[in-house]
C-alpha cells in the first residue's frame, strides 16, 4: 500500500524528492529509524571518497564496515 502512494505521489510529482537520501528520510519519518546495522550498509552504499583524503576515506570506510556486518567479500568489492 505504502509503495503505490508514494509512487502516485512521484507520478504526480507531489513529492519532490530531489534524491535518494530524501526518499530515505521520508520513509525513515513514515516507519521509524532503522536498526544500526542497516544503517551503517545505507552509509556504505553512499560513501564516496570526493575530496577527502586516501587516509581519511579508508578511515570513514573502516569505521563504517566494522558495524555494517557485511563479510569480507562484499566490502573488499565496495571499497573497489
């Protein structure tokens, strides 16, 4: 049900999500925030290294892999 509203809703552009990260907050306000873990795979999804430095991305990417609980495998193709 929840997914033909807000599909309705981007038909009729009543929405405006401008982009993914606001879609997320909408559905996060609709149905609550989600567990640490998932959250942690949501920030992995997005990290990109843009300005920051080798050693202050690889930092971020450490931190943030420790919680996700990806294995080994997926993270090594995510840092790729």
């Amino acid at each position: 049900m929840y997914r033909e509203n807000v599909i309705e809703e981007l038909e009729a552009d009543t929405q405006g999500f401008t982009t993914v990260n606001k879609l997320h907050e909408k559905i996060w306000k609709e149905f609550g925030e989600i567990d640490k873990e998932s959250m942690k795979v949501y920030q992995l999804w997005l990290l990109e290294q843009g300005s920051k430095t080798c050693d202050k991305y690889m930092q971020i990417f450490k931190k943030t892999a420790r919680e996700s609980g990806y294995n080994s495998r997926f993270l090594i193709e995510k840092f790729k």
